[in-house]
C-alpha cells in the first residue's frame, strides 16, 4: 500500500499530489503532512495525507481533491 500526500487550495480549487511508495509510504507521507502542516502560512492550503493501493482508487473516494487543476509534479 501507498501514502500519498494531498496538498489542496479550497479557493482556487488546485492541488499537488505527491506518492509515498513502497512498505513504508503510508509513514513517510504522515510525516511529510505534519511537516508541512508545521510551516504552512496560507489557511487556503488543506494539506491530507491518504493510504491506498492506486490514485485512481483516492480520486473515487475524494474526489473533492481532484475537481480543480493539478499543479506541475503532481501524479494525478
């Protein structure tokens, strides 16, 4: 199973998402979201970390993060 880490803007709807693969994603995207949760100074950015077997399975199931534009490096 996968981590992966969502990095979502509520106003304008744009997101990053970046994949943890590997036995130890799920851990590694966790502590990539508290990281960044630590240093984040816009409230517009929600910042998720999410496990699963594949993205497409995520973007069924939150699909909310995947409406707007995917920025650059982003898998999905």
């Amino acid at each position: 199973m996968s981590g992966y880490l969502i990095e979502y803007n509520r106003s304008t709807r744009d997101r990053l998402v970046t994949a943890f693969e590997g036995k130890d994603g799920p851990q590694r995207a966790l502590a990539e979201r508290l990281r960044r949760e630590r240093e984040r100074t816009d409230g517009e950015w929600e910042i998720v970390s999410l496990n699963s077997n594949s993205v497409e399975t995520i973007m069924k199931t939150h699909s909310r993060y995947f409406s707007g534009h995917r920025l650059t490096n982003s898998v999905a």
